[in-house]
C-alpha cells in the first residue's frame, strides 16, 4: 500500500511538470482530498450570536461532507468554542444530537496553525460574523492564498465570501476581478439584518463589486451556487447543501443520492409558486415546513404589492395555513392578504376564527375593527 500511495504522487508530480494534469486534476487524483470549514470567532454570547457564525449552515455543511466520506477540519480565528446563531431546522437538530461533531465545534483549530498543503479545499461558512473578523484575519488570507496557489478549491456561502475580498492573484490583482461570485445580497440585507444592519462595516453585495467581481444573485433567500474555476459562492444559507454538492464535484467526487431537508423541499415549492406554478404545486405535511412556506408568502404581501404577487401570497399562506391550521399568526396573515385582494367575507370569517384561539390576538382584533367598521 504505501508503494502504491508514493507511486500516485510521483504520477501527480510528473503530470504537473510536463503540463499534463491542471491543478484541479491534480486536487481530484487525490486519494483523501481534505476539506477544511471556516467560522467566524466574532459572535458574542450577549447578543445571541447574531454576529457570529450561522450554526444551520454549519450543519447543513457537515452533514453533507460526512454523508459523502469527506474528512474535514473546523477552524476559526481565534480556535476553541465560537459563538453562533442559534438554530432550530431538522438538520440542526440532527446535527446537535452527534456528540462526537459538536466536541469538535467546541474546540476549533485556530486558523494561525494551518499550512494550505493539507486541504484541497477550504469552505468559509457565514452568518454575520465574516464581515468582522475573517477579512481581515491574516493567517487565514494566507491559509486561502496558498490553497488556491496551490490548486486547490476555494468555496463561501451567504457572507463568508467577505473572506475572499481582499485575495490576490499571482499577477498583483484582486482575485476576484472578473470572476462571477454571489453572497448574501443587498436586498436580503435589508429586509432580514433588522437591527444588525447599521452595526455591519459594509455590504457584502456592494464590497464584491468594488473588488470587480461580477455579482450574480436571485430572489430573497432564494438558493444560488456560482462556480468560476476552482472559485464557488452560494448566496444564501439555504445554498449551503448545492454549494457542498458543487465543491464535491470539483474534488472529483460524485454526491451520494439524498432525501432534500424539510427547507429545501419548502423552497422548491416556494419557487412552483414564484414561477406561476402554485396551481400544481402541493405541500405535503412532514415534507414542507409551513412557517417557513407562511413567511415567504407574508414577505410577498408587504408594503403595496401589485394583486399578481398578492396572489401568489395568497396560495402560499393557503397551503401554509392547510399543513398547519391551528397556527394563530399563520391565520391572521392569510386573512390579511385576503383583505388585501378585497376579499372581505373571507377574511373576517378568518379573523374570527384566530380570536377563537387568542382572543387577546391585538393584529387580528385591529384588522377585523376595520373591515367590519
């Protein structure tokens, strides 16, 4: 065995030499490529995390490396326990309950102690964190710029791309001058920082332009993975499982055949809806979260939505309110939308029904005031 591990990196060293095998080749020929993950040690217990690391995209990234026999580290600037968002989805869950992978969250490498020949791969995850502390993390700039000097592939999701802005190539340039990248996107920003908005020290949309990337993005938390070479972003936590699946494929890897979590399939039948396609879509209870189905349809309805996206709020809300209809809120929001598209029977009927359950319900007692006034 050992002579047959030394003959393949002498095959590797005379293939690069003679021009024969691109680093990416070389990276896939690799009997046990290594991937390492990046959080952000900027989170702080007192906040609850919200400027730390995205504990959901975490998970959905180990589950998916450890499913597909991957080896991988955990790093972070300062090493030991970081602090991140809290996160309550199937996988998260999933992924509390492994003793053995949460020991090794708490004791994260610090990135200062990592040399770039022992990865074939580095993937920073997000949360709000990156645009604090990793940009300006020197080991870590070096740890990426050797990664990819060396061939390997280099991969960020939601605001972990904030790591790869101040990058440079060979030639002096910013690396990612020129390239299509994605990250978490101006618009969903605003809508979903709230507070934490004004404390960030800029925009990651607006950053990537400003280094010459070509930004790429699609609707609010819509999933996007972009690959440009060895380089792949994905915009959103729910890009997190494509993008793993994507730096599989760039190691030479096949992914092994997977049942999409709860949040993925939600979203491709959010997407049925945006698409005009709400007619034939179905939600399925245990296969469709209705919160999260209930949101996006809430997002839709705000401010003064033309009657076209009103409807497309109004199916969602209604399939959300099917899978669960003793949720108060989820009731309420449907009423509101339909009264919204003058529905007014409708949403009282509705309205009624929520005060059944709350009666101290302020938001519906308010709007039922009005329609029946």
């Amino acid at each position: 065995m050992p002579q047959i591990k030394t003959s393949r990196r002498l095959l590797l060293v005379v293939a690069a030499t003679l021009g024969l095998a691109s680093p990416l080749t070389a990276a896939a020929m690799a009997a046990e490529p290594r991937v390492l993950l990046v959080l952000s040690s900027h989170g702080q217990a007192e906040d609850g995390g919200k400027l730390g690391y995205d504990f959901h995209e975490f998970a959905l990234a180990a589950q998916l490396l450890q499913a597909n026999g991957v080896a991988f580290d955990i790093a972070s600037p300062k090493g030991g326990a970081p602090v991140g968002r809290p996160s309550g989805e199937s996988t998260a869950r999933q992924v509390k309950a492994d003793a053995a992978l949460m020991a090794r969250l708490q004791a994260t490498l610090p990135t200062a102690g990592l040399r770039p020949a022992d990865y074939a791969a580095v993937l920073v995850l997000g949360g709000k964190g990156p645009m604090f502390d990793l940009r300006s993390d020197a080991p870590l700039q070096r740890l990426l710029s050797g990664v990819w000097q060396r061939g390997g592939v280099l991969a960020a999701v939601c605001h972990g791309p904030a790591a790869l802005l101040d990058l440079k190539s060979t030639d002096g340039r910013p690396l990612l001058a020129g390239r299509r990248v994605t990250g978490f996107s101006n618009a969903e920003e605003r809508r979903f920082s709230g507070k934490t908005l004004s404390q960030l020290p800029f925009l990651l949309e607006d950053a990537l332009q400003a280094q010459g990337a070509r930004y790429e993005s699609r609707g609010l938390m819509l999933p996007l993975v972009v690959s440009d070479e060895r380089l792949i972003t994905g915009q959103n936590p729910l890009s997190t499982p494509p993008l793993v699946e994507a730096l599989l494929q760039a190691l030479g890897r096949t992914p092994v055949a997977r049942t999409p979590s709860i949040e993925e399939a939600t979203m491709v039948l959010i997407e049925r809806h945006l698409a005009g396609n709400g007619a034939a879509a179905s939600a399925e209870a245990g296969r469709h979260d209705p919160l999260l189905l209930g949101t996006y349809g809430l997002l839709l309805s705000e401010g003064g939505a033309a009657s076209e996206r009103l409807n497309i709020a109004l199916a969602m809300l209604a399939q959300a309110h099917q899978l669960a209809p003793d949720h108060a809120g989820m009731t309420a929001a449907l009423a509101s939308v339909h009264a919204k598209l003058g529905h007014k029977p409708e949403a009282i009927a509705l309205l009624k029904r929520v005060l059944l359950q709350q009666p101290d319900h302020a938001r519906a007692r308010q709007l039922l005031a009005e329609l029946e006034s």
